[in-house]
C-alpha cells in the first residue's frame, strides 16, 4: 500500500475512533485534511518537522479566509504512528494567515519558524483521548480583518445567504449624508467571524467594486473594470483626439460610466482637468469623488446632497434617462461651438432587460423598467435604421451608450469617441453609422481580464468624419502574468452587411406534431414549446440560427429561431453548420469573428465545400441529430449520418472521396461495427457518432469518478475519430468558409 494510501486509512479510523463524520461535506474541505467545528486538522504519518506542517496549515487557513470561510480558532496537527496530536491557536499567527500565499500549500514550508504549540497530547491513553475530545467539540472561530484580499469571498458568502442583499448592506459607507454601516462595519451574520472594518471609506476596494456587487446589480449594471495596462493604451487614443481639438477650442473628456475611475487613473493632471465623470452606483460615486474629485473639472453630482442617494444609486447620474441628457452642468459643454466634446468609456456591456431605474429632473424615482428607459424608447424608435438589429440590439447597455453618444453630445465635427465594447456595434450593427463616423485607430484587448472569460474586447478612436470604410486594422494585447501589456498579432476586422438569418427558409407543413428537442437533441418533454413543429416525411432536421448551445437536431428547437433541413436542401445547407463550428480557439478571435451571409448563397457552387461538410457533419459529435421514438410513439430516424442505407450514406456514395475521406470512413465503419455490438443497440435506430457517444459508449465511476469504459475499443476509436475530424475540418472546410464569407 501507498504511503498516501496508508495516510487516509489512518485519517478514516481517527475519524471513526473521534466519531466525527468524515463523510460530511463540511469535514473534507478544500484540499485540508479536515475541518471538525473549530479545528483544522493536518495528518501526516509521522510529524518530524513540526514548524513544516505548522505552515502548511497556516496556508490552508489563509485560504480560507480570502475564500469567505470561517478560519478555525484551533489548529491540531495529527502524527498517526505516533497517536500524537499538537494543539496551536490561530490567533497566535494571526499576521501569517492574513498573508497571502500562491503554490500548492504543501511546498516550500521548510524554513518557516513557529511559536511553541499550547499542548502536545498523547491520545495513545484515555486521558489524551479526552484532552483531545474536549479540543474537538469546540465550536471557535478566529476572527479575521476585512481586507482587499478576502473581501469578494466574503461578498459571495453575504449575498448567498442574503440573496436579495445589496452591496450597501455588505460594505455601507459613513463618509456622506447617508450612514449605512453594512455588515464589514457592524457584523452581525459574521459576528466573531470578522473584525469590523474601522475604515471610513471603500477606497481600499477600488478595484474589486465590480465583484462585490450583488448578483442583481452585477446583472443590472453590467460593469467590469479596466485594467491598467489596457487604460495606458487607451489613453494613446485619448491624446490623438485632443490633438485633434482646435488650437482655440477647449474641450471636456466625458465618461458617463466612470465607476471607480480606473479609466482615468491614468491621466495626467492636465488631462484629468478636462474630465466630466458620472457612475450610475453609489458606493462607486463615493470611491470616485474620493479618489479624483479635487483633479478633474466635473463630477455629476457635484456635491452629495440628502437626495442623492436612492436605493444604492445615484440618483441623478442614470446616463440613460432625459434628466441625465439635459443636465445643464453638461449640456453647457455640448452647446458651446467653441468646445469639444471627447467622449471616453468603457461601458456596461450586458445584454438584460432588468431594472435600471429612471429619475426625473429632482432626482425623484418613477419607474423602474429598463424598457421604460429614456434612451431605450428613443434608440428602438430608429433600431431599424441599423444594419442587423433586434430587440436585443438596444437592450445591450453598450449600444445604448454608443448610439446616445453620438445622438446627444457628439455633434462637432472635431468631437471624438474614445470607447470600449465588443466590436458588434461597428462591425454587424451599425451602431456607428457608415457615412459619418471614421475609425482613427483601435486595438483589441483580452476580456478576461476584465473577471470574464477569454475574448475579444475592442478599443476605438473613431471622429466625425466622413467614411466609406468597411475593415479596419487592429492590434491586439494581452496582459501576461506580471501584469505587463503584450502585443499579440495585427488582424483585420471586416464589416458585417447580411446576418446568418438571411439563410433561414419558411417551410409550411400540413401537419403540426408538437414535438421539439432541447440543447441536447432529445425530446424536450418540461419547456414550452415556442415554435410550430411539423410532422412531415421531408424534414430530415433542424438547423437554429442563434442559439449557443444548440446547432442541429433532428426535430425544431423548442424556442425555434431556425428552420428545416429537408430532403431537398440539406446537401447546401450543411456548410452554414460548418460555420457555426468554427472553433475560435484563440481569444481574439471570440466575439471577433461572426457569421455572415454577404457573399449570399456564391458557397454552394463549391462541391468541394459541400462534400467536406456532409463528411464533417455526419461524423462530428457536435451534431445533434438523433433517432428516438417520441412520446407520440412515432419513431424519427437519424438520416444526418453515415449508417446504412441513410440519406447521407447515398449521397455519400455519389461523391469522389480523397484518401483521407476514405480512411475517415473506414474508421466510421470500424465504429459503427462495435456499436452494434454494445448491450443498448437498437437495430431500429440509425446512429450517428453523438448518440453512439451518449447511448451505446457506457461506463461506470470508481471510487475516484475516474470513467472505466464497458467497451474499450469503441471508446478509443470514438476519441481517434474525434481527432481526425477535428483536424479534417482545419484543413478542408476553415478557409472555405472565410473564402466565401460564411465567417468574416
């Protein structure tokens, strides 16, 4: 048996022996060896450097502390062989738990020197048996100090517990005519968890703003904050707009979405005296003014008054609503011939229809529906004056800010925009009209630094001129792991003209079955169905046009937004599945390249493209076609793969295969074979490699939910086969589809 092995077993009978519940979710946390009520355990075989083992729990409870976790008040190091426990406090390394450690705890722990532990316990006799009973029925927790590290785990656990909390509630705020303490400041959910924070302001919570608020207004607001190296290249567009001012012109720099003033920290003083700032959310208002009010010429509102705070926003700062658009203190600005106006934002960029709330001219809320917004009614009464647009299109906050940018404040022919934002509103939507609004310059950024997940973020200079423009050349950055900017690669960004819906087909049955499958292909049986699914011998398919989860399946998508794959069009609609695959496995190029019909329907002329996608198609498991009896009783069968006598098979079989084609089918061949051998074949079926994944590949979980395949073969030829697929499509049908402006 292992040393590890021999470890846990030993750990398992020192649970048993103690009656503590090893099986108890709350026992084996987060890599520690356990936490009993108040006590960390560390087990080791034999302890032969105390201070080493020491450390590592002093690790695990750091940990614990930036995660939101209650930190134990005893730490009780276990020796096995030897039946040796020693007892420390917490308390007594109160400064090293509030450290900060990276790397796995377990390493680098020799040099470290601790105190001398309360007691060493002999447990091998009775009386050791109940000193250390008595240690493990306690209940105590150490305090901990609220600090930028530790305070987002804790937001997370506050929120939890008090879903309908507001961020008010958690960190509050004395400094101005509202006193909300919140619970950092007198804990009551976290009594003898926390210390009370005894700070006035959030300033120290600059950059973590965005983190602690509630789910309601992370949803609500959509803010993420800009990180410092990609506000250094920002300001270089900012300072190409003001060389662009006049010589005798003055000019503000306006962000209506300034939240902590991130975007500006960087600016020099010059720069900042020039600055008109609002944020939309109080406890950012309060960072704001503390950190810039004394430096830039303007925040909105200038002063904290009695009403300026309403239900955790500013009550006169809602840059979407008419008050905000005829505040004089801006609007003297915009009307001023002889000053411009350079607009500089990184705005929310959430699509939602939640609440924003709308005030009115004495800060007075009366509505609270983000569709009853100013900018919202006036931007969906000209949404189709866009290029590509929906409902959505103006729901998106990003949008709303661009397009009422240039509807209400850039109007001069030297005002300039300097924004961030997925490029859809340049490059599908047309946001920024063609005629009068020229890109200067623009680099594209790595969202996930922004607390999101790796892609694509745009940032543009464009000016009030004239252009015909329809691509644009980018550079992009990253940020490495010392927080430093890295230039990635130049790319071209072209203009979307046609959205993917332009392919969809009306097809009108006679026959309404009601049946519709789900994300997965299967038979939806608990959601609404919201399209009209027709029973008809024609359909082979359908193919969804918009969802991210769901492509191709073998009935309607239950919220539809698709069409039908029929007998007869299937063969040129495959390619359109294609495109939808495109893997996008570099950052820039997520939220970057889209779909498109521009080159019309020129792809279908291409037999090569055509052939390579039926083959792709039938043999990729991200096709979702199925066979299944439905809960009418009606068997639909899988004609989208290659099993015998399908309509893919015969049309297959009129083509000229490469020899990689025919080792591809050779292979499927080979799996199909075993397929037909597992328990769960249905000989009524038509499989395709997605169900054979999902039905017939079967599996059970060991001890360790490691997967131990019934049918060995068939799972590695299905992994092969998923590698040669993968590949067949990067070399045969990727540049195809950019060629004829499927994906541009």
């Amino acid at each position: 048996m292992k040393k590890y092995e021999i470890e846990k077993q030993g750990q398992i009978e020192f649970f048993e022996t103690f009656r503590i519940d090893y099986q108890n979710n709350n026992v084996l946390i987060d890599y520690t060896d356990g936490v009993w009520k108040g006590n960390l355990l560390e087990f080791k075989l034999n302890i032969s450097n105390i201070n080493k083992v020491l450390f590592q729990a002093i690790k695990y409870l750091s940990k614990m502390r930036i995660r939101g976790e209650s930190v134990p008040a005893n730490i009780l190091l276990i020796s096995l062989n030897q039946q040796t426990c020693y007892y420390f406090k917490s308390e007594d390394y109160f400064d090293e738990i509030h450290k900060v450690y990276f790397g796995a705890s377990s390493k680098n722990n020799d040099s470290f020197i601790g105190g001398n532990y309360i007691k060493k316990i002999d447990y091998s006799n009775q009386e050791g048996v109940v000193d250390l009973l008595n240690l493990l029925r306690m209940s105590n927790y150490m305090p901990i100090d609220i600090d930028e590290n530790c305070i987002v785990g804790w937001a997370e656990r506050y929120y939890a517990f008090y879903p309908k909390a507001t961020k008010g509630d958690f960190i509050g705020d004395d400094t101005g005519k509202v006193k909300i303490l919140g619970e950092i400041r007198n804990p009551k959910l976290f009594k003898g968890l926390i210390n009370p924070y005894t700070k006035k302001s959030n300033e120290k919570f600059k950059y973590l703003m965005d983190k602690l608020n509630d789910k309601l207004r992370k949803k609500t607001l959509g803010a993420f904050y800009t990180p410092i190296p990609y506000c250094l290249k920002a300001k270089e567009l900012l300072e190409l707009a003001i060389k662009n001012v006049p010589k005798d012109n003055d000019y503000i720099i306006l962000d209506r979405c300034a939240g902590t003033g991130n975007l500006e920290s960087v600016l020099t003083e010059e720069q900042l005296s020039h600055c008109v700032l609002s944020t939309y959310e109080y406890y950012e208002y309060k960072v704001l003014c503390e950190r810039l009010a004394d430096k830039v010429r303007l925040i909105i509102p200038p002063v904290e008054m009695e009403d300026t705070y309403n239900c955790g926003f500013v009550s006169c700062a809602d840059a979407m609503s008419l008050s905000y658009i005829n505040n004089p203190l801006i609007k003297q600005y915009v009307n001023n011939l002889k000053c411009n106006i350079i607009m500089y934002e990184n705005p929310p960029y959430n699509d939602t229809s939640s609440i924003t709330g709308e005030y009115d001219e004495q800060g007075k809320k009366y509505t609270t529906s983000n569709k009853d917004s100013y900018v919202f009614q006036e931007m969906s009464k000209v949404k189709n004056e866009f290029r590509n647009t929906n409902i959505s299109t103006v729901r998106d906050f990003a949008n709303r800010f661009i397009w009422s940018a240039y509807k209400y404040y850039l109007i001069k022919p030297n005002d300039s925009y300097v924004v961030f934002s997925p490029v859809k509103y340049f490059k599908s939507l047309g946001i920024i009209q063609d005629d009068n609004k020229k890109f200067i310059k623009g680099y594209i950024f790595n969202r996930k630094w922004f607390h999101a997940t790796p892609s694509g973020i745009s940032c543009v200079l464009w000016s009030n001129y004239k252009t015909t423009e329809s691509k644009f050349l980018f550079e992009t950055f990253d940020i490495d792991e010392e927080e430093n900017l890295k230039a990635v690669s130049t790319i071209e960004i072209k203009k979307v003209d046609k959205s993917f819906n332009n392919y969809q087909e009306k097809f009108k049955g006679e026959k309404i079955c009601g049946l519709a499958c789900n994300s997965s292909g299967y038979e939806e049986v608990s959601k609404k169905i919201e399209t009209i699914s027709y029973d008809d011998d024609s359909i082979i398919a359908y193919f969804c046009l918009v969802s991210a989860s769901f492509d191709l399946g073998r009935l309607a998508y239950f919220n539809g937004r698709g069409f039908y794959l029929t007998k007869e069009n299937y063969f040129s609609k495959l390619p359109l599945f294609c495109a939808k695959k495109y893997p996008q496995n570099i950052w820039y190029e997520k939220d970057v390249i889209y779909v498109c019909s521009d080159n019309g329907n020129e792809y279908a002329k291409d037999l090569n493209l055509l052939k390579s996608s039926l083959i792709y198609t039938c043999l990729s498991t991200m096709n979702h076609t199925i066979s299944f009896t439905g809960s009418n009783n009606k068997t639909y069968l899988n004609e989208l793969c290659f099993d015998s006598d399908t309509l893919a098979s015969k049309k297959l079989s009129t083509l000229n295969l490469t020899k990689e084609e025919q080792d591809l089918i050779q292979l499927w061949n080979l799996i199909l074979s075993l397929s037909k051998e597992t328990k769960n074949y249905n000989p009524i079926y038509k499989y395709g490699p997605y169900q054979i994944l999902n039905e017939l590949n079967t599996y059970i979980l060991d001890v360790d939910n490691n997967k131990i395949y019934d049918y060995n073969e068939l799972n590695g030829y299905l992994e092969v086969l998923k590698t040669k697929i993968k590949a067949y499509y990067e070399k045969n049908i990727s540049q195809l589809l950019f060629k004829y402006e499927l994906l541009k």
